[in-house]
C-alpha cells in the first residue's frame, strides 16, 4: 500500500507529466472557467479541459500557483489564462469575469471547485466524552469548543463561494449553447465524517444546492451537476494521511479498510466523470445529479 501511496504522491506532485485522458470530447470553441484550479484536483480538471479544446480560466486566490498550472497547461499544447480572484468577494469575481469576457468573449463550463475545511471548524476526537468537559488542554478541540467563526468559514468557502461565482458567471452560460456547471461535493455529503462536521454539512448543502440550481436553470437549458470526489492525497490533506515518513496514519488506513477498492483515488480518477458530465453529446439529458468516485466508500458499511 505505501508503494502505492508513493506512486499517488509523485503523480500529484509532477504536474508537467503529459496527461492522458480516458476518452475523447471535443469541447473546441469553448471556454471553461475553473475557481480553485491552482489545487491539485482541479488543476487536472483544468488540463482534461484544456486537452480537449477548451479555452481554460483559472481564478484562484494564489496568482502564482494559478500561473504554474497556465505554463503545464501550454506545454500541452492548450490555451489558459490564470485571474486572481476571491470567490467570497463578488466585486473580485465581477472584475475577472470582465476581463475573461474581454478576452475569451463568451463562459460555456463553470467548475465550481474552490473549496476546503478550517482547523476552527474540526474537533481533535472522534467521540465526546463526559470527562472531556472539563478538560483544561488547550490542544483538545471538542465540540464545545468549536468556534462560530470558523464554522462560518468552511460554510461561506465551500456553499456562498459556488453561490456567489454562479450567481456572476450565469448571465454568459445563459448565452451559450448547451452550457454547463459541475459543482464539487464530496463522499461526505454521503456520509459525515468524524472531525470535521463544518465541511460534511457544507459540502451536503452543496449538494442539495447543486440540485435546486438544476431545477432553476432547466428552462435556460443550463444543466447542472456535481462530482462528489472520495479520498484523494491532496496538498490539503496530506499531513493527516501520512506521517513524517510518509506512512499512512491510523485515520488513512481506517479510510482504506472502508474502501471496498483498497486503495485512495488518483486525480486522473475524476476526469472520465468530468468529461461525461460536460459533453453533451453524451450527457444532454443528466441534470440535478451528484456523483460519488470513491472507490465504493459511501456504499460501504463496513460489515
């Protein structure tokens, strides 16, 4: 399994390695916009786009790691352009979508995949306890100790950050032909976590968003779905599923033994479902859906 990791670990690390997509799409003429696409997860969407003719926008609040996706993505052979842009602030995503419409003259795809937890928002154990009440170690983070603010966090990244990009972009997919928008959930919007209640309610809003978009939209002909990704080694996640010798933790190898696949997933993973769900020829007529990859995870019991 560590050999494995490894191999996960270096693909996500090389992202100037050629990507190889599952199957062909052509998405020539149109242009695809990508919040969080410096992230290791969307950066790949990012290229699967860009390798199938597509026109990619990145908006991320880090310029420079925005930048570094833009030169993979050239190398390729695609055309990209990276905006700084904060999906909380609307001013900010006003002022990139003028200068994308400017430029790129029309937004076909929106990937709302900005997203991500708070340390302010997790508890440090799985359970309570009634000793831990009266617990005075500052290190412990139970329940009662979860800050308001943080939780706010993860609700305003993860829920007003796709509201708010949504809400901007729409006016140029509803003049498109055939546009889409693919929101990322997650497994836990399936099944919540232990730890991390912040981010499993606000991914499973999300997705219930993602649904009530798709029923709002359906007369502009703007279809709208989500892919809710199941565990995959990320930036982000990295320092609770390995330790310092890149072992798996107790929590990565509990994650492992619930996952009938037996393994974490690749970003290469998610794009056959990403590219599904915008082409549409092969997708015309899926909207209001959210779907698990997770390697069985969700539909797992654990017996």
């Amino acid at each position: 399994m560590d050999e494995f990791n490894d191999k996960i670990k270096n693909s996500n690390q090389q992202s100037g390695e050629k990507l190889a997509l599952p199957f062909s799409v052509d998405l020539s003429g149109k242009t695809a916009v990508v919040t969080g696409g410096a992230g290791v997860l969307c950066s790949y969407f990012a290229r699967a786009l860009a390798l199938s003719g597509a026109k990619v926008v990145i908006l991320d609040l880090n310029l420079e790691a925005a930048e570094k996706v833009v030169s993979t993505i050239k190398r390729e052979g695609g055309i990209a352009k990276a905006f700084l842009a904060n999906v909380l602030d609307k001013n900010s995503l006003i002022k990139a979508k003028n200068s994308i419409i400017k430029e790129f003259k029309t937004c076909d795809i929106l990937i709302n995949g900005a997203g991500g937890n708070h340390p302010k928002g997790t508890t440090s154990k799985e359970f309570l306890f009634a000793d831990d009440l009266d617990n005075s170690d500052d290190s412990v983070q139970t329940f009662m100790d979860l800050d308001p603010k943080g939780i706010q966090f993860v609700f305003d990244l993860n829920f007003l950050g796709t509201f708010l990009v949504t809400q901007v972009f729409l006016p140029e997919l509803m003049h498109s032909v055939n546009s889409c928008i693919i929101n990322i959930s997650s497994m836990n919007a399936f099944r919540p976590l232990t730890k991390i209640p912040a981010y499993s309610a606000a991914k499973s809003a999300l997705s219930n968003f993602t649904q009530w978009l798709a029923v709002h939209l359906s007369k502009l002909h703007i279809r709208v779905n989500a892919i809710a990704p199941g565990f995959f080694l990320t930036n982000q996640n990295r320092d609770l599923l390995l330790d310092k010798k890149g072992k798996f933790t107790e929590r990565a190898q509990k994650i492992i033994n619930h996952t009938p696949l037996g393994r974490f997933g690749k970003p290469a993973d998610l794009l056959g479902t990403l590219l599904w769900l915008i082409d549409d020829k092969s997708s015309n007529f899926i909207t209001g859906t959210v779907i698990p990859v997770d390697g069985g995870f969700s539909a797992y019991s654990g017996v």
